[in-house]
C-alpha cells in the first residue's frame, strides 16, 4: 500500500516494495500530484510491473560493462557489437542513466545516423541499443524499453 505525506513545503509518497523496503519519492508540489502517483504505485505493484525508480539510475556505460559479461558470443560478433557501442551508442548515450534514455532521444538519434551510415548499420545499431534496454527492463531496471517497436525503415526504396 502507498500513502502521502506532507513532507516540507510539498508532499511524498511512500510504500513497501516488492523486498518489503520502504521507499519514499518526494517533490510533489500538491497533494494531487502525490496522490496520483501513489495509485499508479499501487497497481505497478499489484500487477508486479513495478520498477523502483532508483534503479534505473545507473549510466548505461555501466550497464554495458555488466550485459557484456553475461553474454557469450562469437568473436565476430563480440567485435561489431564492441565496434557499435564505441562509435555509436556510447558517445550518445554512455552517461546517460537508463531511465533517462526516451523514445524520442533515441528517435532522433536513429535520425541522425541515417545521415552517416548505411541503413544496414543503422539497424545494427539500434538493435544492439534495444537488446541492451530490452535486458534492462528484464532485469527490472527500467519499465519499458525506449526502442520496442521503433520503426526503423524508411521506406525509400527504388521500386
């Protein structure tokens, strides 16, 4: 169960998660605000979709470090994906933390390398950029994944 609380001049919102922590989300400027976020915390938990929201704190740079070591494939694989996340996904979005990282950032970046690389490429890339998000939100980290369903195509084709 969630609740509010005054809490200085604005409100928050407490609860139990999963574990049995209690947590606490503040900077609520109206009690409304607070009470609205406190249901939405309520059925995040009854249907066991919640995500802490300092989970998603960690940089994706760190995040890397740790899908890496879980995933065993090819050295040819292993070298695009290095090759990837050096030349593309990094410089972009390395410090970014995981919960920051919005569909229409990752929208507009796609639009961005489309301008450089080769479509092929640019599939490659955000395919990679979405497993990595895809395990996150597996992992509990994130809610959903900026990438899912992102259409990539362009649709310019020579007929």
């Amino acid at each position: 169960m969630a609740w509010v609380e005054k809490h200085g001049p604005g409100w928050r919102v407490r609860y139990r998660t999963p574990d049995g922590a209690l947590a606490s989300e503040t900077g609520f400027t109206d009690r409304t605000a607070a009470d609205d976020r406190a249901r939405d915390v309520e059925s995040d938990l009854r249907r066991g979709t919640f995500v802490a929201p300092s989970l998603g704190g960690i940089a994706l740079r760190e995040w890397v470090e740790t899908w890496n070591e879980a995933h065993d494939v090819s050295p040819t694989t292993r070298a695009k994906y290095d090759s990837h996340l050096r030349n593309h996904v990094l410089p972009k979005f390395g410090d970014t933390p995981l919960k920051e990282i919005s569909r229409m950032t990752v929208k507009g970046w796609v639009k961005t390398l489309r301008r450089s690389l080769a479509e092929r490429t640019v599939g490659d890339v955000v395919t990679l950029l979405s497993m990595l998000l895809g395990d996150a939100v597996d992992e509990g980290l994130i809610g959903a994944n900026p990438c899912r369903r992102l259409r990539l195509d362009t649709g310019d084709h020579e007929e």
